[in-house]
C-alpha cells in the first residue's frame, strides 16, 4: 500500500511485545486488542500480525496489487473508489484501487488488516465485538482502593468520568470531582499493566492505556478487566462512563466468555474454508 494521505496517528501496531517489562519496555501494541484480533483471524492471518490503526482524519491508501481486506473497530464511513464498503466484511481489493475515509461516524479507531490471497468469507461479524455499551466499565478492586474515604469510594463508583483533552495511547486522564484518601502514604514505585487506574495527586484519575510505563508510585484504586478495554479503546475525548466494580472471579467469567466467541469464529471459518474446497 501506498500512502496518499498520512491521517492522523496512523502506524502499524501488533498486539504487543511481552516478556521485556523488567528491562523497562513497555508492550504497547494495538489500543484495542479485540478487534485486532477479529480482523486477522477472519482474514486467516496470524494473530498478531502488524494492522494499521487509524485515527479521524484518516489515511487515504493507494493499493499495488490485489489483496483482501477487513475495516473494523471505528467505523470512519470507508470507500473503495467512492463506494461506501462496511466495517467487518471482507473486501477483494484491485491494484490501483484507492481506500479514502469521508466521515466519523463512531468510534475513535479504525483497524485495517490485509491479505495478500483471495480470502472467500464469512457473512458480516461485528456482532462478536459488539462494544456499544460504552456507559458503564467494569474494575476489579486495585491494592490501594482502601486508602480511599469511604466518600470517595462511593464516588468512584457513582459520579460519572469524562476523558479529557490531556489524554492520549499512553493514558487516559479524567475529569470529575477530586477524589480524597483517608491518609496519605508514601508509595514504592510498582508494576502496572494496560487498564491500571492511579489516583494522581490532584485527586483525579488517570487510566492506563496501551503506551503506558511499566512502573508508578501514585496509588492504584482498581484494573479495568480485559473484556471492557475495547471499550476505552474505542472512547475519546469528553466521553463519559461510570465505573461499576467486580469481582476477579465475574472478570474472569467475562473473558472466558469473549474467548469462547473467537473461537466459534475460528471454527466457523475452518467450517467455512473446508466446505469451499470440497
């Protein structure tokens, strides 16, 4: 592919590099993990392989030679040669065709993954990343939510967050009434993870995101689960959300149950492929 048009943020991202955090490298990697997934699975490629994440203004891309392509998580309105195509269906792409955004409709990135074969697939799978409930985050309790007064546990959890313009792959940081402790303690800097939530000294938030550092020393009330970073992902700024709080067991369930769902699209996809062979 050719670049016409750079966009905004536009860089190719993996799922994340691990097992290098003690040297101080961080992960980082695509900012929503589900839909990176969904994409390369549907166009039979390997998990993690590098898709192009995408912010509004977006690329425009001039394609080489033929491939197969799927658009998801954002759904910036693409075309293919002015011809609206959707979000979550494979697309045969000609040599020489032109990929152009028009419009935001929802969302804040997009995803593009490529193959270079003819990929015959699947009717429309959207509904396995299904991310519309974007009013409610769940957490699971962090180590230092009981230093929080019992006023600013309950409002954790009851007043509503925005992001705010101070946000961006490395955190988000939110707006809402100044949180309080009960008693301020001297922290040792401690591993955090994508989703970590730190009470700032200012008494508000910030979430951390896929580009985070792999150690802080600012209290951590909660981790957002697995299954709603998506959701955080696909949030920008002045979005809102409350946060409802779980239990480690109620996370796990949700993730298993999102596992589940990956890998009914994987063996519907062997189905699939076995069947146009035959």
């Amino acid at each position: 592919m050719i670049f016409i048009k750079r966009g905004i943020l536009s860089i190719y991202h993996d799922l994340g590099k691990n097992g290098l955090r003690h040297l101080g490298v961080n992960p980082s990697g695509v900012m929503d993990r589900l839909s990176a997934r969904i994409l390369n699975i549907a166009l039979k490629n390997q998990e993690d392989k590098p898709i192009l994440e995408m912010h509004f203004p977006a690329p425009e891309l001039l394609f080489e030679k033929d491939c197969t392509i799927m658009i998801g998580g954002a759904d910036f309105f693409p075309t293919i040669d002015n011809y609206p195509i959707q979000n979550w269906k494979s697309i045969l792409v000609k040599t020489g065709s032109i990929l152009r955004f028009k419009k935001l409709i929802s969302g804040s990135r997009a995803y593009l993954a490529v193959n270079e074969e003819n990929c015959k697939f699947l009717p429309y799978i959207g509904h396995i990343c299904n991310l519309s409930d974007k009013k409610i985050i769940h957490f699971t309790e962090g180590n230092e939510f009981d230093l929080l007064t019992e006023t600013s546990k309950e409002a954790f959890e009851n007043q509503v967050f925005t992001i705010s313009y101070a946000s961006n792959r490395m955190g988000y940081r939110m707006n809402a009434e100044s949180l309080e402790v009960s008693t301020k303690k001297e922290l040792v800097s401690s591993a955090v993870d994508f989703g970590t939530v730190q009470l700032l000294p200012s008494g508000q938030i910030i979430i951390l995101m896929a580009d985070h550092q792999t150690s802080g020393g600012y209290p951590r009330l909660g981790n957002i689960v697995s299954v709603d970073l998506p959701k955080l992902a696909q949030c920008g700024l002045n979005d809102a959300f409350i946060f409802k709080k779980i239990s480690i067991e109620a996370a796990e369930d949700l993730l298993i149950k999102q596992e589940l769902e990956l890998q009914k699209l994987k063996a519907s996809i062997r189905f699939f492929n076995d069947k146009q062979n035959n």
